[in-house]
C-alpha cells in the first residue's frame, strides 16, 4: 500500500504557497499562523499531482484547513467549495465530484472509488472559502490500496464510481478487436448479441442510425452475390467442358478431313477447292472453340465479380457491427464518438471496385484502423 502522492510537487507549485506541504504526509502538525503546515492559494486555484505514469487508484482523501491541527483550537468558521478531477492524458480531465453548487465543507474528504479506475494526473480546484480569499489544502493523499480509516476526525466519505478511459485498458480492447478481426465474417452470431447487450447502454445515440437494417441489407446482398456466384462458377465449368471435349474430339476422333478429301477423291470437279474446303472446316473449328474460350473466361469473370461483391458486402456489415460494439463499450462513454461515427460510416459507403477487372481488386478499407486514428490519444 502506498500514498501515490506523497512528496509530489503540483503542477501549478508557483502559484501556490508552500505548495509541498499538501504531500509531506503531516495530517497532525499545522496551524494558522505563517502559513504553516498547508498550502495555500487564492481562490480560484488548481492543485494538480502529477504520478509521472497511469497509474490504478482505490481512493483519494484531501485534507482542507479546518484549524484542528493544534491542540484545543476549535473547528474553523468556514466552508470550502471545490472539485476533484482525473486524467490519464493531462488534456481530458473528468469530474469526479464537485461540491461547487452545495453548501461546501472544511476537513477530511475521503473518496473511495467503487469501479478500477486508472490515472495519472489528480487535480483540486478550488473555487471559494466563505471566510476569506484563500484555498487552504493541508494534505493530498493518492491510494493504489484502500488505507487505514482516519480515527477521532470526522470524515466526509463519498463513494464514486467513475467512467474514466483508461489509456491502456483502451489500447487493450482495441488490440482484442484487431486480433479478432480474422474470424470475424465467421462470428457474426457472437457479434450480433454482443452488440445488443451493448445497445441497451447506447440505445438513445443509436436510435437516429439504423444501423441493424444497413446491416441486414449487405448480409442479404452478400448471400445474393453469393448464389449468383455458384452460378456463374457452375457455367464456367460447363463451358470448359465442352471446349475441352471439343478440343480433344477435334484433336483425337475427328475424321472430317478424311471424308472431306475421299470425297474431293471421287469428284474430279472439286480437286481445285480442297484447299478452301478444308480451309472452311478449320476455321469453322477454331471460332466454335474461340466462341466457347470467351464464355468460359466471361462465365469466370462474372464469378470473381460476385465473389468480389460478396466479400464487399459481408465486410460492410461486419463493418457496421464492429464500430457498433466498439462504441457502445461501457469504458468509452465518455468518449466523443462523433467523430469516429463519421469516419468509419465514410468507409462503409464509400464506392467499391466491382471486382470484375484484375486492377479492381485491392482491400477494402479497414474500420479499425479508423478507430485507432479517431480515439484520442490517452483516452
């Protein structure tokens, strides 16, 4: 167990009066004259600890002056208003609690948090002391452990659950999605009720995104381009049937040519054409070969195009499904998703290659790529 705090400089120590001694660790020891024992600023002010990396926090108790710090001195007259804010990045700061719009309060607070939370920056801002123009803070204490009650002092407890996007619980689900991303097209049952138990949370962003039906829709185009698949596959190996057992008719049992030059034999009148003759028959041979050729290549053509088609669809919709669940995850409500939405619903509709050209292929663009440029860094 260990106070996270203790020996940190804040932030903003300049604009504070001896501004380590809210984390000497003395919570007996202070009093009201020099400014001893306490830190102190005027209001409005901010005290921010930074733990030099994220780290996980079980509770925070801040000590504001409240003149008990010397034997039989009485509780002081004032009241302090204030906040209590986290953050993994320095730039996004979430409120954990705030007592600004109350009647506000001198003493111990202790914060206990009810849900894991991790961070790195905790900051107090002080926004008013009833008896005069200072913010007086005598001990911050940061707790990775639940610590020891405070005993003899009365305690404002407050318990809080917070929604904090943690940088690397973030960088965990999204590295989770990328690893799955393989056997997606596969689990698209697992998918579907993962995002239904996420819609219950999300419900009234999604209700203007018809997200489900889109999805439908490419699920069903896909299964058409598929069927239409088989079909155009099953004509290209007919097609190549019977060029092929035309070819080897023509190569191996076509006696034609014999019966062509027997008969030119037997009629003295037809020596003269024999070579047009013959020269007929071949040609006839090689544009019947050359016809059954092009159907067999264009059968095959149209297969790789619905093939192509279908792997299109079927990604869209697992696009739709994937950015879905990723937004509707408990840990990134306060995330704006605005942005995301956008970007990922850009590559979902974008225009596609029909696949029926080599140069058409490529890869479609991938959605989670898009996640890990929209989500904030540290968030």
């Amino acid at each position: 167990m260990a106070n996270l705090a203790l020996g940190k400089v804040p932030l903003e120590k300049d604009d504070w009066k001896n501004p380590e001694a809210a984390t000497d660790g003395n919570t007996t020891n202070y009093g009201n004259q020099n400014n001893e024992g306490y830190a102190s600023a005027n209001w409005p002010c901010q005290y921010t600890v930074d733990l030099d990396s994220e780290k996980k926090i079980v509770g925070i108790r801040i000590l504001l002056f409240d003149n008990l710090g010397k034997p039989n001195y009485p509780v002081a007259d004032r009241k302090y208003k204030f906040s209590l804010s986290l953050s993994p990045d320095g730039d996004n700061y979430y409120t954990v609690y705030s007592n600004r719009d109350q009647e506000g309060g001198v003493g111990w607070y202790s914060f206990i948090f009810n849900n894991e939370t991790h961070a790195r920056f905790v900051r107090i801002e002080g926004y008013s002391n009833s008896k005069n123009a200072g913010f007086h803070i005598v001990q911050v204490e940061i707790h990775d452990e639940i610590p020891q009650q405070i005993k003899e002092r009365s305690v404002h407890e407050i318990h809080v659950r917070t929604a904090i996007p943690s940088e690397n619980k973030l960088r965990e689900l999204i590295n989770a999605n990328i690893a799955q991303k393989s056997g997606v097209l596969d689990d698209l049952g697992k998918l579907a009720k993962d995002l239904e138990r996420a819609n219950a949370d999300f419900e009234a962003s999604l209700s203007k995104i018809d997200f489900f039906k889109e999805t439908k829709d490419f699920t069903d185009e896909a299964s058409s381009n598929r069927e239409r698949a088989k079909g155009w596959l099953l004509a290209s190996g007919l097609a190549f049937s019977v060029f092929l057992f035309l070819l080897l008719y023509f190569l191996l049992s076509d006696g034609m040519t014999y019966v062509i030059l027997e008969r030119v034999h037997k009629n003295q009148y037809a020596g003269p054409y024999v070579g047009f003759i013959l020269g007929s028959y071949y040609v006839t041979k090689i544009a019947l070969l050359s016809v059954l050729l092009f159907l067999f290549t264009w059968f095959l053509k149209n297969y790789r195009a619905e093939k192509h088609n279908y792997v299109i669809n079927k990604h869209k919709a697992m696009s739709l499904l994937s950015v879905t669940g990723v937004l509707t995850m408990d840990r990134l409500k306060e995330l704006d998703k605005t942005g995301v939405l956008v970007k990922a619903l850009e590559i979902v509709y974008m225009h596609q290659g029909s696949g029926f050209s080599s140069d058409q292929g490529g890869e479609s663009p991938n959605v989670v790529t898009t996640l890990l440029n929209q989500i904030p860094k540290g968030g």
